[in-house]
C-alpha cells in the first residue's frame, strides 16, 4: 500500500485534476490511499474571508461567494449540469456560510479552522467525483474520522493513540473493498468534533500520519519540482536536484525552513523506515528525489530562505543582566504564544533573537514583556540557512545584503540579512572602506 499526496498546484483547474487523473490511471490497480490540498491559492483566500468575519468589514460574504464561484466555474470544466458533486460540494460551503451568518468568536483560531477547512474538503470531493466518474473507484473519506488532535487550534498536536486504531478501523476496510481511498491533507478533529488544522502546509504531515499508521510501503509527495532541489528555483538559478537525501538531511533542512516538506513530516516515516518520494507531477516518469535511511556522504551547499522575519531586540528596563531566570521568562511567554524563534543571541543586558513575522502574536509577545523588558523591533528581514557551505558561496549570498546577525555551528550557517537598494548597498560599502 502506498500513500500519495497531491498539494494545491497540482490540482488547481480542472486541466490540473486531469494530469492527476492521468498519473492515478498507472496505479489503477495498486492499494492506495490519496491526500489532496486546497486548490490553488483556495487557503490564502479563505484566511481573508476569516480575517473579515473577525473585523466586520462587511466583505466576508463577498470573498467567500467569489471563492465558491470559482470552484464552480473549475466544476463545470469537469462536469455536466446535473451531477451529483454539484450539491455534494455546495453542502460544504454552507456549513462554512453558517459561520459567517455567526458573530464573530472570541477564539480567532477556533473560527479560522472551522472556515479554512472547507478549501480541502471542498477539492476532495470535487477530486474524488471526477475520479469515479471517469472509472477509478475512489472512496471518498472525512480524514477528521481519523486524525484526533488535542484542542490547539491552527497547530493541532496529533493524539496517536487515538489516530492509530482510526486509521486501522476506517481505512482499511475501504482499502479491502477495492479501489482508492482519497481524503483531506491539513485538517483533524477534537474530542468534542470540532475541526482542527495542522498548521500552515500541514498536508504533507496528513500524508506521513496516514503511512505511518497504515504501515504503507512508500508515501509520494507530488510537486512541480523535479524533486528535492538546493535551493529555491524562483530565487536562485542553477540548482541542482538531489537524487537521494537521508532523513537527518531530510529534518535538518525543514527545520531551517525550506518549503520543499513540512517539517513535522520526516519523524513518522522514519520510525518505521517508509521511504519519501518526491516527484514532479509534471514528468511524472522521472525518478525523483529519494529520502530514506540509506545516506549519502556529501552534498552541495543547500540553502534555505525565509522571509518575513523579525528581528527583537530585548532589553532588561533595570539594565541588569539577563540571566537564567529572565530567559525563562522570555521563553514560557514564546512558547504559549507559539512563536518560533530561529536564532537568538544574548549580551549581558539584552537577549537578541529572529522569529516570523506574525504580528498579532509579536504585539502579544511584546506587551505581556513590558513590565520587565523594553523591546526594539526590526521588520522586513530574510533569515538564510546554509547547509554544507563553503566562503564562496556565502560571498555570493552576501553581495547586496547588510547582514545583521550571522551564526556559524559546525557545517551550517545562518545569517538574518537586509535587501537594500543600490544607492543605500554603495554607501555602505564606502563606508565599510573607510573603516
């Protein structure tokens, strides 16, 4: 039994759904369970129409009636008039459009969930209507009957003890009965019922706790890469694809925030060593990347670039030192915030550290400090990880960059950087001549 997953761009219109058609009709008879994204950019919309329920803007309903159009207008490609996953998908958009009939709850995450996860029910079923119609059998499956998380909205904690024995009563029946199983990457569900998300790009986690769950042979991620690459091809030019990694290369690289595989998702597989099949759904011939047990002993330079990053700067308000009993302080209040921090450094009065750039939860952050700690704040930053570097290539990335907050730990190297424009580069460069 093998495990796919399909995320948002390769199922984003109706010629999209086709090529994934295409792809499953080479595992027509194999046992295999799907995991499908919302389409496209359905996620990124669907988190406006919450952030104006949440501020009463009164365009809420307006965002969301273009959102389902749109599913529509890709349906029609697909479908004719009077099928049946016309009203199959329409249901679901009501039990969002309830939501939005409701004032606003004071829990942001909790709305966020239960509206947000419409964009991947919606493209399941949509995905799997097409799939039967044109003769794969699918078993259409709610992945919130599996996947048990705790109550953390946004950033559900999967209960295993509870996912396992799902997994084995829901799925493995269908799988006997024949056919595909498809369902939802991203979402899971409370002890009480209510919808949990994974946290941002969690679907190819859903697809590692399916395998690991159901013991699969292999899970396949399905990307518009040729696999798994050095770096990121809208940012650099002559990348090289990487034929095999290991699962410690594998985490090492998510962890630092490279895009390629959700960084939750390596753990599970490794555990019972399922191999990672990166591929792209575009040539979906060619082999890929590999990650498994098996190593290898040297690879390029493999960099990394977040953006959106914030640099805080903190302050003790007595100008005592910071100490142990601060730092735990400054992490509790982190943590309960879930605020990741990607770098930190501490002098004897301030403690130094890069975090994302979430606003609400900075604002948070900063506030719930004040009584013990001033802060000042630096936005619009790029963090860059360089695995297996070398001084070339780290001159290269510099050029054009002011670097701000650079770390070096055996063989990677982190450096929080600014873009500036040429005037403001040239300048400081003479500067630097100077000195």
């Amino acid at each position: 039994m093998q495990v796919f997953k399909f995320g948002g761009a390769s199922i984003k219109d109706a010629a999209a759904i086709k090529n994934v058609a295409s792809i499953l009709e080479r595992y027509r008879d194999q046992s295999l369970v799907i995991v499908v994204s919302a389409m496209g950019k359905t996620t990124n919309a669907l988190e406006a129409v919450v952030a104006a329920h949440a501020k009463q803007t009164g365009e809420a309903q307006k965002l969301f009636e273009a959102l389902q159009e749109q599913h529509y207008a890709l349906m029609r490609e697909l479908f004719e008039p009077n099928d049946e996953a016309f009203s199959v998908v329409n249901d679901t958009f009501v039990e969002a459009d309830w939501m939005l009939e409701e004032k606003p709850d004071d829990n942001y995450d909790y709305v966020y969930d239960q509206i947000v996860c419409v964009g991947e029910l919606v493209s399941s079923k949509i995905v799997a209507a097409y799939l039967n119609k044109i003769g794969l059998r699918t078993h259409w499956l709610d992945a919130r009957d599996v996947v048990a998380t705790d109550n953390t909205y946004r950033e559900g904690w999967v209960n295993w003890d509870n996912t396992r024995p799902n997994a084995q009563k829901v799925v493995q029946p269908l799988l006997n009965q024949g056919g595909f199983v498809l369902t939802q990457g991203f979402i899971g569900s409370t002890s009480e019922n209510f919808t949990t998300t994974l946290g941002r790009e969690g679907s190819d986690y859903s697809v590692a706790i399916f395998s690991f769950c159901l013991d699969a042979e292999s899970m396949t991620i399905w990307k518009d890469v040729p696999g798994v690459l050095n770096a990121d091809p809208r940012l650099f030019e002559n990348t090289v694809k990487l034929d095999r990694l290991s699962y410690r290369e594998a985490i090492e690289m998510t962890y630092y925030g490279a895009q390629v595989i959700h960084p939750k998702t390596i753990k599970p597989l490794q555990n019972k060593s399922i191999p990672l099949y990166v591929k792209s759904f575009l040539d979906p011939g060619a082999p890929g990347t590999e990650i498994s047990s098996d190593t290898e002993d040297t690879y390029p330079p493999i960099i990394v670039v977040e953006k959106n990053q914030a640099l805080l700067h903190i302050i003790t308000t007595d100008y005592s030192f910071v100490a142990e009993q601060h730092i735990a302080r400054l992490f509790a209040d982190l943590a309960e915030l879930r605020i990741f921090v990607n770098m930190m450094q501490n002098t004897a009065i301030s403690f130094t550290i890069c975090v994302p750039n979430v606003p609400d939860r900075l604002e948070k952050f900063v506030k719930g400090i004040s009584d013990e700690f001033r802060v000042k704040r630096e936005d619009g930053l790029e963090l860059i990880t360089v695995r297996h570097y070398n001084e070339e290539t780290v001159a290269n990335l510099k050029k054009g960059m002011i670097v701000l907050f650079e770390e070096r730990i055996r063989n990677t190297l982190q450096m929080v950087v600014r873009n500036v424009p040429a005037v403001e580069r040239r300048a400081v460069e003479l500067e630097r001549a100077k000195g």
